[in-house]
C-alpha cells in the first residue's frame, strides 16, 4: 500500500487494496480495507479469496494501523 487517503474521511467513505496471486493455476486474493459508514461507525476489514471459497472478516477501525512511506 502506498498510501492511505481516508484519514478525516466523513461517512460513506470506503478504501480497500486488491492484492492477486497465481502460483500454479491458483489464484489467492488478499483485499484489506476501511469503511466508514454512519449506521455502523468505521470499520477495517479483511476478505480472503481462494479457489474455492470466499471469508470475510470485520474488525474495530482502531486496529488499522498504517504509517507513510518514507520519500525516497
């Protein structure tokens, strides 16, 4: 992630990270994300996608951490 823009962010905000991997025909997807929303206050989550299936989980907003990268 290079940077993240929903610091301040007022409802209806949503910002996620699509990350895809193929090894072998398989294919492994990664997207971590924040929502803020007015009925349910601001959330990370995590959906994990494989072959197969699909699992989501949603966490309190105060455990996403995110710290800049340094310029180079």
């Amino acid at each position: 992630m290079i940077d993240f823009h929903g610091r301040g962010k007022k409802p209806r905000y949503f910002e996620g990270w699509y990350f895809k991997q193929h090894i072998n025909g398989r294919v492994l997807a990664l997207i971590p994300g924040v929502s803020i929303d007015k009925a349910k206050g601001e959330d990370r989550l995590l959906q994990v996608i494989d072959d197969i299936e699909s699992h989501f989980s949603a966490l309190p907003y105060e455990e996403f951490h995110w710290e800049k990268e340094p310029s180079s």
